[in-house]
C-alpha cells in the first residue's frame, strides 16, 4: 500500500454506479464484497453495451480467473460512485481489466481492483482466442 | 392477478435504479429477491434525501414489520429500472409505502410491492409516534 | 399481526440454513430482504433433492408470481436458521409454499413467507399442468 | 496459475458453508462475487466464536485493506463448500487469512483466497496493535 492511490486520469471511461441500502454491513460502510459486484457489472456492462457480450446466446465468454481488491478508504449507501475502467493487458486468450472505484465526486480511488478473464467457449469451457472486434474494443481501453 | 398492472401515473416521485450483473439467476432474469432490495433502497434513499433519516444516528427509524411483491412481467440486467413511491396509509406508528418497479421506460409496472414500517425507538425498541417533519413529509407521498 | 406467530409444528420438513456476515445491515439485524433469499434457497432445495428440478435441464420450471414475509422478532448472524416448509395450496398450474423461519432453537418463527410459483415450459413461458411426480411431491407437504 | 491447487491439508481449520439459490449466475454457476462473502462469513464466524469479536460493541475490528481470489473450478447451488482457514502472517496490527474453498467432497480447492484486515479503534480508526488473547488466537492458525 505505498504506491499512491490511483486517480481518474488513470482510468479510461467511466461509469456512474449506485450504491443499496443492503451494501451497507453493520459498520455502516459498504461491505468489502459489494466493490467485487460493481466490478463485475461495470465490465460486463462495458461488454454488452459494446455488442461484445450477449449472456444467453455468446458462443465465447470471459470466464474469471483471478480478481482483487485494495481498499483505501469507506464508502457508503447513499454514496453514488464512478467506476474507472482501464486494460492494462490483452493475451492470446486472456484479459486483465482494472477498475477504480470513486465516491461521489472525489479525485482519488477509494478502491482499486482488477479482474482477469479468460475467454472460452460455452460449450467446452476451452479457452479460445481474443481476436477481430473483441480485441479492437479491447485495445480502445489498453493504458 | 385480475387486478390492472400500475402504471406510472399511480405513483407520486420516481428514481431511477441500476442492475447489476449478479441480479440475473440462472433463468436469465432478476431473481425475486432483488425487487426487495430495491424497494428498501429506494424508500431509504427518500427518508436519507428528505433528511428524515441517519442511519448511524437517528434516534428513532422503521423496523420493516411486511413486505410483498407482486411480479408481472420479467426484468434483467442490464435495464434500467424506474422505482415509483407513494404512501397507502399513515398510521399512529406505521406507514405503508407501495413500490412499483418499471423496466427501462415501460408504463407498466413490472413488479409492484409494499413496504410496511413500524417507527421505534432505536434504543428500546418500542413503537413511536410518526409526527411533525415525518409526518407532514409522509403525507406528500400520500394517495 | 393479531394472528399468533406460526410453531414449529405448523410445517411439515425443515431446513438448517446458515447465516451471512453481509446478512447483517446497518441496524446490526438480518435485512429483510434476506429472508426472501432463505425461502427460494429453501423451496429450490427441496425441489431438487425431490428431482423436481434441474435448474439448466427441466422442460418446465416454477416462475415466481407473488411473494411475501411478516416479519415477527430480528435474526442475526451467525443465528443458524431453520425454514420450516408446506404447501398451502396445489392448483392446476401454481402453487402456494409457505415457509417460518426459526432463530436457533426457537419455537416460534421469526418471520413467516410464502411463494407463489407458476409452472411454465421453459420455451414459451406458457403455464404448464402440475401433474405426475411434481403432483404428488407436492401433496407430501399439503397441509 | 502455474501454482498447484491447494489441498486441504494445506489448511487449519473448516467450516461448512452453503450455497444459495441466488449464488448462481446466468451461466449457472456460483459468480465470482460470492466466493468473497464465503470467506467473510468464515473469518468472521472464527473470530466471534473464538471471543475475539462482538461486531456491535468490540472495541477495536478488523477493517478490510485488501482482498484477493484465484478460480480454479466452478461451484454452483446445491454444492456444500467447505472453506479451510489459515494465517498466513501476522503483523503488528495487520493479520492476513487464507481460505480455500472445496466444492463438496472434493480434495483440491475450487478457488483459495485471502483476507488482510488491519485492527482499529472503532472510534477513530487507528490502528491498534494485535496482542493478548487476539494473537494467541491467531497463532494457533498459522502456517
């Protein structure tokens, strides 16, 4: 936790993302579990609205492999927050998207975070390759 | 279900609501349980807005006592959803606020439900008058 | 709420269910919306111990038309809870489970809910008869 | 990835968890977010059942600095998942757990996570250090 807290120049686009009244635990800040449920929506909303992902009919789709999360400061329902979303990395098969998690209209993080996918076929769950409109949206994206 | 679906007019405020991806079960659609989750942020968020509750401090708040939902038709991420609120009744100590959950810009409520409070006493736990700036703000959400 | 609180004996089969930090919101209870999360846990459970459903397979699956819980005394984690499970009604093409939620050992329920599930061919959406295996299963928790 | 899967030997201590109805997603297994409350839920379980915890009135807590979760194998509703706790490290004020998740009877971890929470006061959110009846709590899950 020496390296600085990200800021929204770090990021790409944004998202403007809603907090609920049960994200928040019994300290009354957001339970650490919900930042991974703000990540997961905001690239896969990133994914559908680009036309890259259709959850029921998508003959390939990112399967999570890795994720994680540091947490520098609390938020809280009714908080709204903003979601960066960056690439730092596209494979052959697999993608690591990092997500910065702002409070209402701070400059710096409250959490950082990334998810790493690796696109399979949703027949056999083998990994198949990023590759023409897929890689393009993703390289849109690539710090 | 012989009873007409709400639509928008037989609500009084509105707010927008997002999905998220964990919303969808494995059917494709919002789980049945998510509608209450939007019901609670949306009443709360109103209470939290018209400054008639702090969760942390508040010295007396409403203790959920019922709730129901009727659902109509499917919803899922990634809609938006338009939560309308409005007032059945204001007891001596309770309230009931009616929900109706519209998909994207529908006029047809999706699903609609209820919310029953019961004020109390954070400490003790005992049943309180709803008056003064609660009341009167109640009474402005009253059909 | 002038109706006693359900006992125990009032269900037919019962379910230990387990309790979630996240359960847990600001007010240091189980939020309400979890309940509904512990009922369609426990009659999807049921449902597929009985062989009466495979989420990914069945040619005709329970679609939720209506829901609803009083809430009578808080629960908390790590309470372990037991669901209490009967049918209340078996008609052509819906059916009505009604569940208590137990605290601990309790006698009395915490909360009491039910479930309205209409059956429809998972292509068309369309009610479907209960009949057969699914027919009889249900009659073992009519009461 | 190139790392073997844990085994269960590789952990102290387990605990049963179950799986909800709502933990499945649209590809109809347990999404990546619910493994974090999974290992939330059996940190904190461990440590109020050692005494070490009364989320409501403790003096100091664990906030949550960092998080992170490798997927090896999916889970899904019916499963029983038995989580295995270790320590990893521990610091002056810092603590970091290891949990492994195994999907049924099964010898290998489906996913292995980890937990760094850094003890506070709950009134000004200093960190306090870990020593007494907390460290020798923890000593007795190291590795």
């Amino acid at each position: 936790m020496a390296a600085p807290r990200p800021r929204r120049s770090d990021y790409v686009i944004f998202r403007p993302m809603q907090t609920r009244w049960m994200d928040n635990d019994v300290y009354g800040h957001m339970n650490n579990v919900v930042h991974y449920s703000l990540f997961d929506t905001s690239v896969n909303a990133w994914l559908i609205e680009q036309g890259l992902l259709d959850p029921a009919t998508s003959e390939s789709y990112g399967l999570v492999v890795e994720t994680g999360c540091k947490y520098y400061a609390e938020m809280q329902f009714p908080d709204a927050v903003h979601a960066g979303l960056r690439i730092a990395r596209i494979g052959s098969s697999s993608v690591r998207f990092e997500i910065g998690l702002f409070r209402n209209e701070e400059e710096e993080a409250a959490a950082e975070g990334f998810f790493v996918h690796v696109y399979v076929d949703r027949a056999t769950h083998r990994p198949v390759a990023i590759e023409g409109a897929r890689r393009s949206a993703f390289e849109t994206l690539l710090v």
